[in-house]
C-alpha cells in the first residue's frame, strides 16, 4: 500500500519539527496508541490497538527514525506484530516546508500487510490508513495550538510579578507617605496658648473695670462677674488651641 499526501500545520517549522521527536505528543496524536517510549533520539517502541473493518489487533512494535535532517525532515520506519491478525512493516518519508506564518508537512507512505488484515482487500485497508491519516495531523495541529497557548499563559503568569515589582516610584514614595506617623503635639505648644489666653482675659479684665488692674470702662458688679467669666473662657480656649497644634518654641 502506497500513500502520499501533504497536510498545513499552524505553526512555525521549527515547533513542527520538535513535536514530531516529541514521545508524548506522538502518543497523544496517533490513533489506538496505548504507549510510546522514546528509547534513544532515533528509536522508540509502540503498543497500539487498530481496528480494520470487522478486525482488531493489538500491535507491538518498534519504530526508527533515520535521514535526519533537522528541521527539513526525516524518514521514519517500523514494523509490528498484531498477533493472529497479522503484521505490518512500513516506513514513511516526511518533509516540511515553510508556508508564511505555518509550515506544510509532505508524506509519503509505503506499507506492507500480512496475515488476516490482507485478506480484507486493498480498499478496506486503504480507507483504514487515510481515515487514521486524517485523525492524526487533527490532532497533531490541536496539540501544538495547545501547547502554544499553554506557553502563552505560563509567560505571561510569571511577567505579572515584574511589573508589581517595576511599579513607578512616585507611587511607592506616595505609599509610604501616607503611612508615614503624624508628629506627637508637645505640651509647650499647650502652655504658649494657655498664657496668651490668660492675657488676653486679664486685659478684657481691665476694660471691664476689674479692680485687679484699675477701674475700667464700666463699674457695674454683674459687669465684673462677666470679664470674670470671660477670663476663664479665655484661658480654657487657649488651652483646648494649644492641645490642637504642634509646638513652635
């Protein structure tokens, strides 16, 4: 059985390239595959199950990579046993060429069948090999759309902590400024107010006519009661305005 073909991939040749050498997305990607080892950068063993019409055979085998020619291509071969059902040996050409922002992966396929699955006829077997042929570069641009977007997110998960870190200095100094502890009031401030309202009382006092400083403009005793009083207030509002602001002396 003979196959040739050619499939777009949307990605550069060189994440192309990589994920065809890469075990697990080959294990992911090839249909009825249930392991793929990576024994060495040109061999590797494979266990997959594959149904041909009415049969289903589970193959072990190994596969080969040779001619290769990073990131042109190369060709990779291998043959299995599927017990009673049969076994195959093949091999295939691969070749990628850029195409703008992807790359275009040409194939050519050459396969023999032994035992019942060559009794199924030509048709049936071909049918078979394109329809796997057609599920496996699905998958193949999934998975490297998949990993692409995977890198995408983990890049810029670590860049957020570098701009928390590069934030503008002016804000970090308006920061601690705003933490910064407000200055204690010293009680010399409360005293300098104290004695400038008891002055300011004494000389309400003398206009008033309080005998403490001479007769004053008004001789009435209910007027010496209120420069009294106003004195007091004087000095208890001169206190209360120190106690509000910082010291000077």
């Amino acid at each position: 059985m003979d196959m040739t073909g050619e499939q777009r991939i949307p990605a550069d040749r060189d994440t192309v390239w990589k994920a065809l050498n890469d075990a697990d997305i080959l294990r992911a990607c090839i249909p009825g595959c249930q392991e793929l080892v990576k024994e060495s950068d040109t061999e590797m063993t494979a266990i997959a199950v594959i149904k041909v019409g009415p049969i289903s055979a589970r193959f072990q085998g190994r596969v080969t990579l040779s001619d290769l020619d990073p990131p042109n291509g190369y060709r990779i071969s291998g043959e299995g046993q599927g017990g009673v059902a049969g076994h195959a040996k093949g091999g295939a050409a691969v070749r990628l060429t850029e195409d703008g922002d992807g790359t275009i992966l040409h194939y050519d396929v050459s396969a023999q069948i032994g035992g019942r699955l060559a009794q199924l006829g030509g048709r049936m077997i071909d049918a078979t090999a394109r329809s796997m042929s057609a599920a496996f570069f699905k998958k193949f641009a999934e998975e490297i759309l998949a990993r692409q977007a995977g890198a995408a997110v983990g890049a810029q998960a670590q860049a957020q902590p570098e701009a928390v870190a590069t934030a503008p200095a002016a804000a970090r100094v308006a920061a601690r400024a705003a933490l910064a502890p407000v200055p204690a009031l010293q009680p010399g401030g409360s005293l300098l107010w104290a004695v400038s309202g008891m002055l300011l009382g004494l000389l309400l006092m003398g206009l008033f006519g309080l005998p403490l400083l001479g007769r004053g403009i008004a001789d009435d005793t209910n007027v010496h009661i209120l420069s009294l009083v106003a004195v007091i207030l004087a000095l208890l509002q001169g206190y209360l305005l120190g106690r509000q602001a910082p010291a000077r002396l």
